[in-house]
C-alpha cells in the first residue's frame, strides 16, 4: 500500500484546475505535517493554505514550474492547480530548518495521492515577491511551496538508460516521463 503511494506520488505540473481543492482538504494534508517528525521536536513550520481562485491566481506567477522543460512555462489557464500549500520557516522557533520541510512536504504529497489528488513540490520561487503578494510577516521564511489539484498528465517510471541521463521529458502525446536509477546502482554496500 505505501509503495503504492509512493509511485503514484508524481511531480505532477497540469491539473483539472476547474475541480476545487476545499480547505478542509487542505488542513487535513497540513494535520499529516503536524504528525511528522521534526528535528529536536522544534515544530518550526507555518502553512499558508490557498484554495480561491483569485490567491492562486496571485501565486502561480511567482513559481517555476519544470527545469528541465526549457520551452515550457508552466501549466496554461486551465491547467493550473486548484490549491497551493505554502510551507514556512519561523525563525522565531529556529534558525534553521533542516529538512522538517521535506519530510512534511512528502507527508503532504502522500496524503494527497490518497485522496485522489496530486502534487508538485516546488522550490524554484520567487520568494521575496510572493512573501509580498501574500503579505508573510518577518519572521517566517517561505520553504517549499505545494502545487495541488486533481492530475491531468500521466506520468511514468522508467529505468535510467544506458546513457544514464536522467532528465525527465514529455512525449508527443504529452506523456511525462520520469527516469530513476536502478535499485542495484544506489547500494553501494
């Protein structure tokens, strides 16, 4: 069941944007982060939760969406996510964050997945000028930023080839592919 979610859990960049992501969904995905392990048991991070049209309107700009996707400039009106989960560091807890982000972001995703619903973790932001658009006091620094929604690609797992290239790309059908290596090549003892 967990292996399940782990290879349904996709980068996932196009979404049904007309099919809502509620609140309530939201808080839900951030309770999975409440729950997560935390380094020192600090619990330094924030959410901003984003499920209106117009918010996420004023988000989207401020994200990149796929670098190895150079012509592509992220998902088209339409396309985009329903919902964004904005993770935050205070720094009033702690000065650093250590990896509580993506722990919580992967608890996040995972429950997402089991909803039904999708994700894209996304750590290309324009950080000081979506603080602004989202009015984030001082002493939060935003992490990570949750694109969510209900999928509109397929995206597959496919062995790293003799190339050993692993640069993940689109077919003509639109068809997102992802390679990863190979069990054998990440052991090394």
């Amino acid at each position: 069941m967990l292996r399940e979610l782990i290879e349904r859990n996709r980068s996932y960049r196009r979404f049904h944007q007309n099919v809502a992501v509620d609140r309530g969904t939201l808080e839900e995905l951030v309770d999975l982060a409440r729950l997560s392990p935390s380094a020192a048991n600090r619990q330094p991070l924030k959410f901003v939760l984003s499920a209106e049209p117009v918010k996420n309107a004023a988000i989207f700009p401020h994200l990149a969406w796929a670098g190895y996707l150079a012509d592509w400039p992220g998902p088209v009106e339409g396309e985009r996510p329903s919902a964004y989960i904005v993770i935050l560091g205070d720094k009033e807890i702690s000065p650093s964050f250590g990896c509580d982000h993506g722990i919580v972001a992967q608890s996040m995703l995972l429950g997402a997945v089991e909803r039904g619903l999708g994700g894209c973790m996304i750590g290309s932001i324009q950080r000081d000028k979506l603080g602004r658009v989202l009015a984030i006091p001082a002493p939060y620094e935003i992490l990570l930023v949750l694109a969510l929604g209900r999928p509109k690609e397929t995206v597959v797992l496919e062995t790293v080839g003799a190339s050993g290239d692993i640069k993940y790309w689109r077919d003509s059908a639109g068809v997102h592919h992802v390679p990863k290596r190979r069990l054998a090549d990440l052991i090394v003892g």
